[in-house]
C-alpha cells in the first residue's frame, strides 16, 4: 500500500502541538485549529484557523515559536455549541494564579490562591470573533468535555475539570449544576448508562450520574486514569475501559471483568479492528520509564473478555508512542491504529524546564487487526524547515479531511503540519445496468 500527501505546510509562528478539527468558515469542509499556550500551564495565548492546506482564516492572541509546546490536554473544542447549524470555538481563559505551591515546578498545575473567575469563552468559529461569555470555578482549566447534564436530548452541557483532583458539571445557561472531587483523570468518558436520557461520567475509578449522585467510586490508590472508553456493546450491556498502571475493563455496576497490569497504559482505544469479534481493545504499554533508550513502548491487542491476541513491540526508545483508531480503510471495513512518536524520545532539563528531543527513527505505522504494520508514514516539513525542527515532537490524529470516506493521518507540531491519505483504490460497488438514458 501507499500514502499520499495531500498538504504539508509551513506553521510560521503559529505552530502548535495541539490541534482541533472542524468546519471553521462554514464552506461544509474541515478545518484546522491551532491552540498555542504558555509552556507548563494551560493558559492559551494563540488561537489560528487555517484551512487543511495552511491558508490562515483568522488568528486571536498573538503566535509565538516558544508557545507550540504542550505540557498537558488544553481547554478547547470546536462544537456548534448554540444548535443553530454554525460552529463556535470554545475555550477557557485562565483565573489568575495568585499564590503557587511552594513546591511548584515547571508545571504549574494548580494555584493555592486564585483571584476572579475562569471564563468559558465562546467565538464565532468563521470569524473568532466573541459570541458570549460566563464565569466558571477558577480552577477548572484543564480539559471540558460536551455532554446531555438536563436531558435536552442535544449534548450541550459541560463538565469541566481542573488537572487531577474536582470536576464540575455545568448547564448550558452556564448555572453549575454540581461539584466532585476525586481522582478525575486527564480525560472523562460519557455515555447513558442508565436508559435515562442523560449522561453519566465515567473516570476510571468511578462512574458520576448526570446530576453528580456518584453511582460507584473505587479506591484510587493516589494515581489517576490516563485513557478512558464507555463502550454500549449489541446486548445493551456496557464495558468501561480505563488504562493507568494497567488496562481496566468494568461492567457498568463497577466489577472487574479483566485487568492487565502494565507498566503504563496510556492508551486504551476500543474498535472493531478485526471481523471475527464485535469489539477487541488496542492498549498501548508506554512502559517504564522517560528518557530511558532502552525503553520501548508495547502495542497489545485484547478480545472483549481480556484475552491477548497479539502484541507488538515498537522501536527502540520509544517510550512516548501514543495510538490513534483510524479508518484507514474505509467504510464497512475494520478499523485500523495509527501509532506515532515512535522515534527516539529524550528529557533534559533547562534551569526547571524539562525538554523533549525527538530523533526520528524508523517511520509512524499503522498496524490491522492481524497486527500486520501496513504503513509506515513520516512527518513532512516544508523545505524551509531547520534541521532543529526535526527533533521537535510532534501529535496524530485521524479524521476525514479530505472527504474520500476513508481517514486520513494528520500530524502537527510546533514547527510543522502534514496530511497523509491512503493512495490506495477506494473499492466501491460496480455498477452495472448502466445507460445514457437514466430513469428509475
């Protein structure tokens, strides 16, 4: 098989390792959105729209080359939020962190002392221009998901978290509905367990009813989830997925179906990536520990009840590898994973900034359910790029940008964008009966 490149541009200053995927200008085809922010916080300083091919729509904040680094998931989506067939950008403006932690590092994750509220901001995604905005508790500023709180039937409630430790369910009107805390993980997972027409929230070590009634909580044990899947199966039954030290799989009532100790499960990714079982789960091993060379990462493929079907070590000091479901081959077909970061990856530290250097190795992959590697893929820089913007990091993400009904690969970073489509013939039906005079 082959790939073929349908855009690779120069990011300029805008560049980022964050990236959202959405119709921004209202012409019906994706576009790209790139989230800049202050290195070791959350706090977002640039946002620049641009079609697939680079061309910028509009820009809000001012871009920098030293802002495109990440430290952590950032508040923003892009949603036609009000439902009135427009989408809007939404993201969160810092509370002021007036009074750190004494044992604060590069990574400012939390104030012991805020002054004033954080802001849900909601722009015009054609123009970036401000629609509304309401107040929100000052530390949630990590990451928001959109879900159905009230029972609207639409999911255009929020719940908004702050970085490890409260989450708080708020209403479209922006009236917060309730407050948790616990070990909230980097990301929750939604769906309607219960039949009731809302949404309950899933973190791993607990399951939240839509009005903030904790239906079942586990000890923690002080970690956290790090991926998390609610996946509603043929039956009506549901499988809650979660990876942190291990792989999790749990009924809806909270029992443990099967459990993989790893050494860190970082990526859990539920699919349908083979034709011989309703639902299989890609886990990737990010194992022990950062910086180390020696260290791989390890792709394993689980049945539904927990059984290994195969697994795949990645390259040599691959320790970062992150994993992306992708429908690589088109519709009806089996999902495929897209693996990337599987190159060299190496901390230092400057003054108290920790630093990634990536050396590139031996290409990003993606493997079937028969854990075949079908495609190896690069990122491509335009022919202006430094020779230094090729250890930067960089992200993945699969969508249908370019509208063939398969996903393309997508990869970002502070110094670079590319777009990888599948070359290969997109296999349709024949047709047959065909005539130059058309009726029925």
């Amino acid at each position: 098989m082959s790939t073929h490149l349908v855009s690779a541009f120069d990011v300029q200053d805008f560049g980022a390792e964050t990236v959202r995927i959405g119709d921004l200008n209202g012409d019906g085809a994706p576009d790209l959105l790139f989230v800049q922010n202050d290195y070791g916080t959350r706090a977002i300083t640039c946002l620049t729209a641009v079609t697939i091919h680079g061309d910028i729509l509009w820009q809000r904040g001012t871009p920098s080359p030293e802002h495109g680094f990440i430290y952590g998931d950032l508040p923003v989506q892009i949603y036609d939020w009000d439902g009135d067939g427009r989408n809007e950008v939404l993201y969160v403006q810092q509370a002021r962190y007036a009074e750190l932690y004494p044992d604060t590092g590069y990574a400012v994750e939390r104030a012991l002392r805020y002054e004033g509220d954080a802001w849900m901001i909601v722009l015009d995604a054609a123009t970036g221009e401000e629609k509304r905005r309401f107040p929100l508790p000052a530390p949630a500023d990590d990451s928001f998901l959109f879900a159905d709180l009230t029972g609207s039937g639409r999911r255009r409630d929020l719940v908004v978290k702050d970085r490890y430790w409260n989450m708080w369910g708020v209403a479209h009107s922006g009236q917060v509905l309730w407050h948790w805390e616990g070990s909230v993980g980097h990301y929750p997972a939604i769906g309607d367990v219960d039949g009731d027409g809302c949404d309950e929230v899933f973190v791993g070590f607990a399951l939240i009813d839509h009005d903030g009634r904790v239906l079942w909580q586990h000890d923690d044990g002080g970690h956290h989830q790090d991926a998390a899947a609610m996946v509603r199966l043929a039956d009506g039954s549901w499988r809650l997925l979660f990876g942190n030290g291990g792989a999790h799989c749990l009924a809806a009532d909270g029992s443990t179906l099967w459990h993989h100790p790893l050494g860190e499960a970082q990526h859990v990714v539920p699919g349908r990536f083979r034709r011989d079982s309703e639902l299989q789960v890609m886990v990737i091993d990010r194992g022990q520990r950062r910086g180390n060379p020696d260290c791989p990462a390890t792709l394993y493929l689980y049945d539904l009840d927990g059984r290994e079907l195969w697994r795949r070590e990645q390259p040599a000091g691959s320790w970062a590898a992150a994993g992306v479901r992708i429908g690589w081959f088109g519709p009806g077909e089996p999902d495929a994973l897209l693996m990337y970061s599987r190159g060299l990856v190496t901390c230092e530290w400057r003054g108290e900034e920790m630093l990634y250097r990536y050396v590139p190795g031996e290409g990003e992959a993606i493997f079937d359910g028969d854990g075949n590697q079908v495609e190896t893929l690069v990122m491509e820089y335009p022919s202006a790029a430094d020779e230094d913007a090729r250890h930067c990091g960089y992200y993945g993400l699969a969508s249908d940008v370019w509208g063939d009904g398969r996903e393309e690969v997508l990869f970002f970073g502070a110094r670079g964008a590319c777009i990888h489509a599948n070359a290969a013939p997109f296999s349709l039906p024949t047709q047959y009966n065909e005539t130059l005079y058309p009726g029925v």
